[in-house]
C-alpha cells in the first residue's frame, strides 16, 4: 500500500494557509534518499549525483541536494541560470543537452560545466563558438536498436528503443568526437548514455555500466583518450503503482561496482568517477499534488471533479501514467467505488485517474496524488487560464514553508501586449 508522508490532519492544518491545490515536498524524505544513493556509490572515490534540474526547477529543492553533496545536471540556458544563482558552479554543473544553441555552450563554459556533447558535429560547433574545447569534456553515446532487461513470461523487465531516440552518438562517431576533441587540447574525457527510462530493475544501471565501462576500455585504446568519468545519467525509477517493487539503491551500487571491478579495475582505469543524473529517483516519491473535491457528476460514468487539472501535473494526460490517489482520511475504507477523477480543463484527456477504484468520495474530501515530486509542477503550463500552483516545502521539523507562490493572474498577462 502506498502512504502520504502526511496524515489528514497535518493536511488539513496546512490548507488552511495554502489553498488547494498544491504540490507538498517531504524534505526529510528527498535528504533520506539522497544519502542512501551516496552510500550505495560511496565505493567510488569520485561519484556525483548531478540531479537533472528538469525534474523539480525550484531553488530551494536544489539548495537541499546542495546541502547532501549533489551538483546539478542542466539542458537549458534557464536551468544555468538557476543552479548559478543556487549557488552551483564549474565541476558541480554538468551540461546535458541537444540540438543546443551557441549562446548556451557559451553560458555553460562561462560557469565552467562540464559539457556533454550530442553529436559528432558538435565538436567543430563548440569550438566555433568558443574558440577552443575545453580541456574536461564529455560525449553521449547512443547504441541504437532495442535495449532490453531481464526477459520472462510477463515480458521484458526493461524495455526501450535506443535506436529510436534522437540522442547521442554512434560507436565510429564516438571514437572520431573523441580523437578530434583531443586534438582540439580536451585532456579530460567522459562518457554519456540514457537508455531506457524509469526503470524498476535493480539491473538497468549495472548493465548499461557493463556498456559504458567496456567501450570506455576499447576509446582509450582507440584513441589515447584519457577518460576520467562515465555518466549513468537518468532512468533509475520509481513505483507509482502500489504492487511493483521499488529499485534497491544498494543492490543498484554494489552491481555497478562488481562490473567496475572486473572491467576498468584490470583495464588499469580504476581512477574514473561515477557520475548519475537521476531526476525521478530522487524526487519523484517525495512530492505529493494535494487538491480537493469540488464536485461529483453522474452521467455514463461517475466522475469526481477536483480543483487541480492537468496544468499540475501533466503525465495522466499525455503518456496515461498512473499515479496513486489517497482519499485522505478513508485509507482503511474498501476500494468499492469506481471513478474518473477530473480536473477543469476543456481537454477529455484531463483526467488523473480513468475507472479508479477508491472509496466513496465525498464533496470536500483532500485527495494526495502521490510521486508527483518530479516531472510534476515542472511540466506545468497554463492551458485554458489555468494556472500553475504553489509549491510548499514540508521541513523535516514537520512545519511548512512557501518554496513556490501559485501563478496570479498578472503573471499570466505580463507577456501580453494590450494595446
Ligand atoms: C531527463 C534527463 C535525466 C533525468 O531522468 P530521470 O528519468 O528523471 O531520472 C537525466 N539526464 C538527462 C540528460 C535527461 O534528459
């Protein structure tokens, strides 16, 4: 069973200062897990969680992951922007982008990131831009075909279609990135992959691990490159479904140690640094959307109409991911009722929840959406007037705190030009 991290009552105190709906962030959670990740890596004397901005854009979010050792994984000029003015600078941001504009190589070289290029072609573009390749670099490799995990009855554990994905580079292109950027003056090589996305398997990390480690030996063979850091990058997942199993962070470390141990170890390359850019791991489970029953309609189906949509949190609608409801203060009632739980918005496709069973939802009643802390406010927008809404820190001294105010109307026509 999934539980809020807050009671009823906790809710009800903390509604009375922040309207609904809002996004509620459990900060002894996120500081928690943070640690966990860096014992489990803590083997590796250079690891770094550079925790993908994209996931949860607030500052004092990244100020907290600041606090336990984290730097800042960005892919847009905003997001520098922000991890900057957060505090964050040279070796702690890395630069994960593509299709990117000049300006902002040249914004992430000013600050000093770590720049991980996309593409072969990337090379002579950056140092068009910046008149010379800066001495740490980084490339994204891309496999291409299927990458697949742990085959049984029900299926692959893992699924995805590199070869499908716009990102990164082919194995020749690589290796050419790689001796052109060393001719350029780059000493310092990393390597990049993202294979497959929100993963439950304990096996996702240690085997695109195998990957990266094994074409890491063949590039410095290849090439002379010295290569000092390989990015796991992203994809470690998260249960949003009460019956799947979460990942187990340890187990993830130990097997990505036991395939540093028998590939780079005897390579003679037991000085690289492990680096991850998790998003969703490490803020999805510690953010909960909370808003409140406005309405029941009968017609060919029941629906519940609450006061969030999908401005809030967008991944019912666009890709129907499931994320759990708490009826708050029926969590011991029977799951006998089934329903569609709605937001406001003129789009069909705004519904949270599609034939739901839950108990007897009443008008007035506070519904938690669970995992909501990452690719969640984040990928607000302001359809129909709808704006986007606060974000509220839950302190591990149980108060709360504004971390983000709700969008008023002005700022929704501050960009308008009226007359
Ligand atoms: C989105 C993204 C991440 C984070 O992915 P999660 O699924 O949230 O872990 C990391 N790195 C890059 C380059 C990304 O685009």
């Amino acid at each position: 069973m999934k539980k809020p991290f807050v009671t009823l009552e906790q809710l009800q105190t903390i509604t009375e200062t922040y309207p609904t709906p809002f996004h509620l962030y459990d900060e002894k959670g996120i500081r928690e897990n943070a640690r966990a990740l860096k014992a489990a890596f803590a083997w590796n004397k250079g690891y770094t969680e550079y925790f993908a901005v994209k996931a949860t854009p607030n500052p004092q979010i990244l100020k907290i992951l600041k606090e336990e050792g984290c730097g800042v994984d960005c892919s847009s000029a905003c997001e520098l922007m922000m991890s900057e003015r957060c505090g964050f600078s040279g070796d702690e941001i890395m630069f994960s982008s593509n299709d990117t504009p000049a300006e902002e190589f040249e914004m992430a070289a000013k600050l000093g990131a770590t720049i991980n290029l996309d593409d072969l072609t990337h090379v002579e573009f950056l140092h068009k831009t910046l008149g010379y390749i800066p001495k740490k670099i980084s490339c994204r490799f891309n496999p291409g075909g299927v990458f697949q995990l742990g085959e049984s009855k029900e299926g692959f554990q893992v699924m995805d279609n590199p070869g499908d994905a716009k990102y990164g580079m082919t194995r020749p292109q690589i290796a050419e990135a790689y001796t052109r950027l060393k001719e350029l003056g780059a000493e310092e090589f990393g390597i990049h992959a993202f294979l497959a996305s929100n993963t439950l398997s304990n096996d996702y990390y240690p085997a695109l691990a195998r990957i990266l480690f094994q074409l890491a030996v063949e590039l410095k063979e290849e090439t002379g490159a010295h290569i000092t850091f390989i990015n796991l990058s992203g994809g470690v997942g998260i249960p949003y479904r009460p019956e799947q199993p979460a990942n187990d962070i340890a187990v993830i470390g130990e097997g990505v140690r036991k395939a540093y141990e028998e590939i780079l170890v005897p390579a003679g390359m037991d000085d690289v640094a492990i680096c991850t850019e998790l998003g969703r791991f490490m803020l999805a489970p510690y953010g909960h959307l909370v808003t409140k029953v406005l309405h029941q309609k009968h017609t060919y189906k029941e629906y519940v109409g609450v006061d969030a949509c999908a401005s809030n949190l967008m991944r019912p609608a666009i890709y129907g991911a499931y994320h759990h409801i708490t009826v708050m203060g029926k969590e011991d009632q029977p799951c006998d009722h089934k329903y569609d739980v709605t937001g406001s918005l003129c789009e069909n496709s705004d519904k949270f929840a599609i034939d739901r069973m839950l108990p007897e939802v009443e008008i007035g009643d506070l519904l938690v959406i669970h995992d909501t802390g990452a690719h969640g406010h984040a990928m607000g927008y302001q359809y129909n007037g709808r704006l986007r809404s606060a974000e509220v820190l839950l302190c591990e001294d149980g108060s709360t705190r504004l971390i983000r105010r709700a969008e008023t109307p002005e700022d929704y026509f501050a960009t308008a030009i009226w007359d």
